[in-house]
C-alpha cells in the first residue's frame, strides 16, 4: 500500500491483483477507514500442485483518517489489480490565503 499527498487531496493505492472486484469493500466508520477484499483459492480438484506461492485469503487493512478530511468525499476505484482510493481534504483544513484589509486614505499628521 502506498498513500501520498497531491494538491488537497491524499491518494492510497493498495496492490490486489487477482482480487474478485466483487469482494472489495472501502468504508468509513467513526474516522477509520478500511479496505477489504477476498481472493478465492482454485477449486478444481484435477489439478496436481507442483507449487502453491500465491496469496489466498482475506485482505483487511485499516488506516485512521485526522480530522481535516472529507470522508463523505471519498472514492475509490479498481483498475488493473490496483484499489486507488482518493481522500479529499476538508474545506476547513485546506491551505488558504488570509487577505489584509487596509486603509486607502492616508490621513495628514498636523503639527
């Protein structure tokens, strides 16, 4: 699983090839995020095994998310073997220029 930052946004890729697309479940309870998947093992009993290394199972994975994201804005797609899940920032954490308010009149000193 790799996670980094672009812009305002985070951007988790988790590698499940092989992974039924069907089996994958993103979601989001109480600020944790999780991702689950299940890859099925073969069936067919005709097969004579000369090596088994490949992963079978369950995949479960959770990350907690801090308060500045947008959890309703999450999305996620499987494209390739890859899970992307893109995690918007919050308005209110975002970075944001402050501006100056100013007076346009210069006021006279009297002497």
């Amino acid at each position: 699983m790799d996670l980094y930052k672009v812009d305002d946004h985070y951007v988790l890729t988790a590698d499940l090839p092989g992974v039924d697309p069907g089996s994958i479940d993103v979601s989001v309870d109480n600020g944790t995020l999780t991702l689950s998947a299940q890859r099925s093992t073969r069936s067919d009993d005709s097969v004579e095994w000369l090596s088994s290394e490949r992963f079978y199972g369950s995949y479960r994975r959770q990350l907690t998310l801090g308060e500045g994201i947008d959890s309703a804005g999450i999305s996620a797609s499987y494209e390739n073997g890859v899970l992307s899940v893109t995690i918007p920032m919050a308005e209110r954490a975002k970075p944001r220029r402050i501006s100056i308010s100013h007076s346009d009149t210069v006021q006279a000193i009297e002497k």
